[in-house]
C-alpha cells in the first residue's frame, strides 16, 4: 500500500530527497503509525519547499517514508518544528529499528519529464 501527497512542483538542482524506514515493534502499531504519517504529511504539505510524500507498508511491521524537498535547508527548517518533532519522537518509541537517508542536488532527467 502507498499513499502519496503533494503538489505538482518539479524538482530541481540544490532538492533533496528523504527516505527513513521504520520497523516497527508490533503489527498492531502499523494502522496508528500510519495515521500518524497521513497527519504528519497533511502539516507538511504547508511547508515551503516542500514537494511531495509518500508512505509505503514495506511488510506487516515496516513502514518506509519518501519525502521531496526543494532545498536541504526547507527540509531542515520542517524537521525542528514541533508536528515534525512530536510525530518523530512517537515513531522511535514504537519502532525497532529505525534509519534515514538523504540525497541531495537531484535533478528532473529529460526522459522523466516527457512521463506526464
């Protein structure tokens, strides 16, 4: 299952993409983790510089988050805000492993663009 928000603004140079997967302690937390996520990204879709999510079930205890930012320092700004902050702390006391990654200056290929 994925569940993708966001808008329509193309990525470009200096954008950053981050994906942070979650396992959780219990398959019981997954539906709960998941209504947080929907909460957390409704927030962040009036962030700016914020471009897209999307939260995929990766098996009955794992949850992977993908985000899209324009710039490093408007994802950075978003992550110390309190939404961002409290949604974070909940999902680590839940999870039993947990990591992120990030890769920045991504840039639209000309082949991608021709898919819309």
């Amino acid at each position: 299952m994925t569940q993708s928000v966001g808008s329509d603004h193309p990525l470009a140079g200096g954008s950053v993409i981050v994906m942070t997967r979650f396992l959780l302690r219990s398959p019981l937390l997954l539906p709960i983790a998941l209504w947080r996520f929907r909460d957390v990204a409704r927030d962040a879709r009036r962030a700016p510089g914020f471009v897209r999510a999307s939260v995929s079930v990766a098996g009955p205890r794992v949850i992977i988050n993908v985000s899209f930012w324009r710039s490093r320092g408007e994802m950075l700004r978003w992550v110390g805000l309190t939404p961002h902050l409290t949604a974070a702390r909940q999902m680590y006391a839940w999870a039993e492993q947990c990591w992120s990654a990030e890769a920045s200056d991504l840039r639209v290929s000309r082949s991608a663009a021709k898919w819309d």
